[in-house]
C-alpha cells in the first residue's frame, strides 16, 4: 500500500495493523520484538524494521532493547483502531449473520474505513456492547481491561468452566476459529475437564450441554480463557 494512501485517522491502512498488532500482543502479555511481529503480520523481517522504522519517525512506538512499545499517541490511536474493529465484528453477526469464524478477518477488511460519526452510531445501535463475538472488551475509554477469566491449559481434571474469550492471536487463523465453531469452543459454551495429561499435552472436554467431547492441545487450550461454569 502507498503511505500517501490514508484512512480516517490519517494513518496507512497498515500503520493501523501495525498498531493494532502491538497493542493486542502487548495487552496478551506477549513481549513484542520484531521477529515475533513479523510472524504475527507474515511478514519478512526487512518488511517489518522498515516499518517500525517509519513508526518510531512518526513517534508511534519507541523501541528499548529490541522490545517494541507504543508512545502514548500510539496507544491511543491503537485503542481507537481495536475499537473500530471489534465494533465492526459484533455488527457483522448481529446484522448480517456472518459466520463466528469468519468475522474476524472480515471487520479487518472493513474497519479502516468507519468514521466517527459511523462508530459512534454503530455504538448506539448495537445496544452499547461491552465485548466484540470472542469476548473481548470494546475499548470505551483511553485503555483496554481485559475480563477475568484464566488459560483453559492451566486447568486440572473435573473443573467446570464457561469460555470467555479467544485470544486475539488465534482469532487470525481462520481454520483453528473454525474449529472451534464447529465444536462450540466459543464465549458462554459449558464445558467439563474430562482429563488433563502433562505427558501428552493435551487436555480433554466434555459439553456440559450436549455430553460431545473434544480433546484439545496444551498450545491451543493457551488461546481460550474460561472461568468457573455457574451451576
């Protein structure tokens, strides 16, 4: 994309990916550094010191020992991007019926282009929603809390929990929200710790609702955050 080629907000459809990617990794915890930007955008390396090149000039990050942060202008149009997109998120099921594991990709191609006046009336006629179709929080001041709730792969055999969240690392990959739709891996499902195995790094659930079952890897469980299922 041409820099000349601005948004709304008067940066590059990706300085705003860019952004919206470090404020994610850094709100998961995750410290960002270059490599692992450039695996989370699939970008190559050059690509990705290129950029953070021009978005330290612009004084959107800083970066301090390799680790990347946002300045607090970055944060902030960060905050308003994540915004943006979980709002777009909730109007593309709550309207038009898109599918759970297809909307994440779908608000990325679409929330560039929301102005104010738009996300404020989406706001209002989306009832005010406080989490986007995953769970998480839609921004509705300068920073973003995210829910109570712990990893699903910390868990032990027996506990019965309700998932809260997805991640929104794990909301890129496209088939992996696939299969959790296809097994009901989503915000408010019921699910019972039918074993947990250190050895084999995996941990098996049991559908509160339906008796199905499904057996997720430690890696993959990381990625969905629960809490206690109420009785």
């Amino acid at each position: 994309m041409a820099l000349g080629d601005k948004t709304q907000t008067g940066l590059t459809k990706r300085t705003e990916e860019y952004l919206e990617t470090i404020l994610n990794m850094t709100v998961e915890g995750q410290e960002v550094v270059g490599a692992r930007l450039a695996e989370r955008l699939e970008v190559s390396a050059p690509t990705v010191s290129s950029a953070l090149g021009r978005l330290r000039r612009d004084e959107l990050i800083r970066i301090d020992d390799k680790r990347i942060f946002l300045s607090v202008t970055g944060y902030a149009a960060a905050v308003a991007i994540v915004r943006r997109h979980r709002l777009v998120e909730r109007f593309l099921i709550d309207y038009l019926g898109i599918e759970w594991a297809d909307v994440h990709e779908q608000a990325g191609l679409l929330e560039h282009a929301i102005s104010p006046i738009v996300e404020e009336r989406l706001y209002a006629r989306l009832g005010h929603p406080r989490t986007c179709p995953h769970g998480n929080p839609i921004p509705t001041g300068p920073t973003i809390e995210l829910p109570d709730g712990e990893r699903l792969s910390g868990l032990s055999e027996g506990r019965d929990v309700e998932i809260v969240r997805v991640t929104e690392e794990v909301s890129d990959d496209t088939n992996m929200m696939r299969f959790f739709q296809d097994n009901s891996l989503t915000p408010g499902s019921r699910f019972r710790v039918s074993a947990a195995s250190s050895p084999a790094q995996t941990i098996s659930l049991e559908s509160i609702e339906t008796g199905a079952a499904v057996v997720l890897s430690l890696e993959v469980a990381s990625t969905l955050f629960v809490s206690p299922a109420a009785s």
